[in-house]
C-alpha cells in the first residue's frame, strides 16, 4: 500500500532517486562499509555479511528506499525507516563518494523526497539522528531547517514539519 502512494522515480534535472533494486546490494554495501561512514554511524565494525543478505536488511528495515543517481551513476541511499503512516518517521540519507559531497545532491536529494512524502501525504514529521560530533551532518540537516528535538546516549535527535 505504501507504493501506491509514494512515487516510484523522482527526478530533478540530473539528479534522480529511483527505488532500490537488488543489484545495488554491493553498491550500498560498499558504501556503508567506507571507514567514514561507519565513524559517522556509530558503527564499529564493517558489515561482513554477503550483500544479498545486507540488501534484504535494508530493505526489510528501511521504506521506501532510494538510490541517488546522477549524470555520473549511482552516489547515494535516501530513505525512510519507523515510518508510521499519516504521522512521522526517521530519515537516512548517505552520499557515498567524497568527490560527490558537499554539490548539493544532499540537499536536493531530500527536498525531492519530502516534496514526494508531502504530495501524498505520506508523513507530517520527520526524524533525523545524528552523532554529536558529526559536524558536518548537523550542519547539513540544520541548514534544511531541520531542529533539535533531544538528545539520547550522544545521538542528536532533529525534526522537521512537512
């Protein structure tokens, strides 16, 4: 049910988010295993699971998700996850590369995404959690407007109206 009332693509100029397909499985695995990215999520060790089971995780875990493509292929995951319908949900958003950051598909990447959960009615609050010391990403979400909503064990909680 929740398909029928998110779009399937997205796009805007060359920036595209389309559903995660199985075959950016080891994209997305790669990309979570990225010494940085795991810093930056808490997390201590590489996952080491074969990408099939790592991308039947995420799909299990995370609706809807998307992958980010540009004119130059696939840069990032966006998605929601704890989605209750009509109400709110927490949100992950990840540009892989380094060489991609900081250009703005971040940014536009997610205004695409709550335009399309705003459309459709999909949510009216969204969650982000952030380490206290990432910087970067406080910095990204806050200048989205999103605000501190808490903090719990060194995670940062944010939240934005739709």
């Amino acid at each position: 049910m929740l398909f029928l009332k998110i779009p399937g693509y997205m796009e805007d100029g060359n920036l595209r988010l389309r559903p995660l397909r199985m075959s950016d499985g080891p994209f997305i695995l790669r990309g979570l295993n990225d010494g940085a990215i795991l810093k930056a999520s808490g997390l201590s060790r590489p996952i080491v699971s074969p990408w099939f089971f790592a991308w039947w995780w995420i799909k299990k875990t995370f609706m809807p998700a998307y992958c980010i493509e540009c004119a130059s292929g696939r840069i990032g995951f966006i998605s929601l996850y704890n989605l209750i319908l009509g109400k709110s949900a927490e949100m992950t958003l990840v540009i892989f590369d380094r060489n991609n950051r900081r250009m703005g598909y971040g940014t536009r990447a997610f205004k695409l995404c709550a335009q399309g959960m705003q459309r459709h009615s999909v949510v009216k609050e969204i969650f982000v959690k952030v380490k206290a010391d990432n910087h970067s990403a406080l910095s990204f979400w806050r200048k989205l407007g999103f605000v501190e909503a808490g903090i719990i064990n060194g995670l940062i909680t944010l939240s934005m109206g739709l």
